[in-house]
C-alpha cells in the first residue's frame, strides 16, 4: 500500500507489539496494585527503550552464547514457577480444555462433547489437540507453552537473523507480560501462532520453490489450519501475494489447496468416525464461529485479507498484513464485547479474552525485526 512506508510500518508493528503488552500489563497488574498504570506505562518505555538503542546490541560480546543462556535462564525460571502455580488454581481454562478433550476421546467418547472446567466445550480444531497431546500426557502444558520461545528462537536462526536482533527478540519476550502470563497460564496461543509464521517463512525463503516446497507447504498448512481457523488470515493473504508476484502458478495454487484440505479432512478422522450424528451436534466450526464472535465479522475478517493479499507489494509484507489483520480481528472481537457487555466487564471481567491479541504477536514482532532486504527477490508487480 502506498500510504504505508516501510519505515512506518516496522514502527506500526512494533507499536502493536507494545500495546499488546501494555493491555496485559496494566489487567493482571491491576489486581496487585493501584499503579497498574504508571508500571504499564513505565513497561512500555523500557520496550521502546531497546528498540530505540538496538543499535547498541550489536557490540556485545559472544552473541550465540548470550543468547543461549538467556533462553536456559529463562526456561529454568519459568519451570520453576510451573511447580509453584497449580494448574487447578487457575482461571485460564485451555490446560482444561485440553485434558477434558484427551480424557473424553481415550474413553471412547465423543471428544467434542468434552466439558473443561469452566464449562466450555473443545473450541479449536484437532491438530492443536494432537500438538498438545505429548505434554498432556507427561503432565505439564506449561512446556508446551515455553516451546513458543525456543521455537521462535529457531526460526530467527532459519531467516538468518542477525545475532544482536535475536537477542533484543529474546529479551523482549522475556520481559512481555503476554507470554509470562501464557506459560504460567498453560496457554498455547503463541506457540502455535509461531508454528504458523514458520511455515509462511519456509515457504517465502529466497530459494526456487520446488515441487518437494511446494508439498511440504501444503501437508503443514493443512495440519495449521487444524489448529484455530483464524489462521486462514495469514495463508489467504500468502498465497494471494504468492500468486501475483508470480511465486506460483494458478495450477501450484490448486495443488497447494488441494493437499492442505485432504490434509486437514484426515485430521478430523480420528475424532469423528463412529461419531458422525454427534459432529452434526458439536464441532469446532460451530464453536469458533458462534461461540465467540457472529460469523459475519468472521467472513468481513476473511475479505479483509484477501484485500491486503492483493495490495502486498513484498514478500515481507505477509508477516506485516498477516499481523495486523489478527490484530484488527481480535480488537473487533474485544469492542464487540465492549458493546455488549459494557468496558469493565469486557477487559477487566475476562467477558473479551485479551490472550488472542497473542495470535498477531510472532508476525508483528518478526516483521519489526527483519530487514527489507531479507526478502527483496519476491516483489508484486
């Protein structure tokens, strides 16, 4: 889009990032002290800080090692608070949601039919189950959570970020309210968000795009788009670009289509043989697009990337659409709500579910730490 410099959109997504931050911050502080703002504000500052003094990382000393141990450190410290905070204790509800749907579905019934503990049903599609399953199974959700910065971590090592990036990125997780309340919370917004942001940069990297690409593409689209639907944001406003730049021809488009959807059907298999009448009843459609917002915000969200789809002028600016237009979703969503059921019950109350601003998080923070360059043999006509 021509109103948006390059310049002004890196600063737009780090500003989102920030923002998000700030709303979880002065929430959960809120509930400890009367400051909650000045220390949201204050927290603020100190992101912009570093971002303003980035410069400045690059002279450190031993950049993959500082790196490392600020991920060891940082996982030690949170296993540790995992071992202190009760998973019963907790108001968030997906290490429920997650445990009642495995317990519903090894006892041979229904899954979707699953109850947490809150009393909601199984909201997302199979595949995030499936992810989840080995740290339900061990015991601890909370380490699936923590795998978001690791794998985050990974993927800036696969973009060829450069080490002092890597760690102001790290450093910046490390200190956003949004992921410490994630892994203390046993959430998974973030982790399976980054999943998504790493296939698009599989895809997207400066490399001929293959037939072998082209496959692997589309089983992982598949599996991600059996995690939340809201993920057709990002692939809608991909593989538009992709296609007018000239990444892909129409008929690479139908296979990639094509593969991901028998991909997707084959995830739901497990759960819906010898339960078809039961699916007609509950699924995850009929949850996601119900249960949380009217589906036509959701078909205004879909056309909405298609737009932004058709006016990418770089292969980067899928990280930087993608992100705003989760972003703009979820604060349709929470203003829906702010409508409904009045400010106070919406942010403070939990009516609107702050934690899916974290779907935007890994596109705007990833965009605000690339280089133009990254990406400069993809462009759009």
């Amino acid at each position: 889009m021509g109103t948006f410099s390059i310049l002004d959109k890196k600063k737009i997504a780090f500003f989102l990032f920030v923002l998000i931050n700030f709303i979880f911050c002065a929430k959960y502080a809120s509930r400890i002290t009367d400051w909650y703002l000045p220390l949201a504000l204050g927290l603020a500052g100190v992101h912009f800080a570093i971002w303003k003094y980035r410069a400045l990382f690059s002279k450190i000393l031993f950049l993959n090692f500082v790196n490392t141990i600020l991920i060891v450190i940082f996982c030690i410290g949170c296993y540790y608070v995992l071992t202190k905070v009760p998973v019963e204790s907790l108001k968030v509800d997906r290490w429920s949601v997650i445990t009642s749907f495995w317990e519903t579905h090894l006892s041979g019934e229904y899954a979707y039919f699953a109850k947490a503990n809150t009393g909601n049903p199984p909201g997302p599609m199979p595949f995030y189950f499936i992810l989840a399953f080995p740290f339900y199974y061990f015991g601890e959700l909370g380490l699936f959570s923590l795998l978001g910065i690791m794998v985050f971590f990974l993927l800036l090592k696969y973009a060829k970020i450069q080490n002092h990036i890597i760690t102001i990125t790290l450093l910046l997780l490390c200190i956003s309210p949004f992921y410490l309340w994630e892994i203390v919370g046993r959430s998974n917004v973030f982790i399976n968000s980054v999943l998504v942001l790493f296939s698009i940069v599989y895809f997207n990297k400066n490399e001929p795009l293959t037939l072998q690409r082209i496959i692997v593409t589309s089983i992982l689209t598949g599996l991600l788009m059996s995690t939340r639907n809201v993920f057709a944001i990002p692939y809608v406003i991909l593989f538009l670009f992709a296609w007018r730049s000239g990444r892909i021809t129409f008929g690479n488009l139908v296979l990639i289509g094509t593969i991901a959807l028998f991909v997707f059907i084959s995830t739901f298999l497990p759960f819906v043989i010898g339960h078809f009448k039961e699916f007609q009843t509950m699924n995850p459609f009929l949850v996601q697009s119900t249960f949380l917002i009217p589906f036509g915000y959701t078909v205004g969200f879909v056309l909405l990337a298609i737009f932004f789809g058709l006016t990418c002028k770089k292969a980067e600016d899928v990280y930087f659409f993608s992100g705003l237009t989760l972003f703009i979703s979820i604060a349709v969503y929470i203003v829906y709500h702010f409508i409904d059921t009045g400010f106070t019950d919406t942010y403070f109350g939990g009516v609107g579910d702050i934690s899916y601003f974290i779907l935007s998080v890994p596109f705007l923070l990833y965009y605000s730490m690339t280089k133009t360059s990254n990406n400069k043999s993809h462009t759009s006509n």
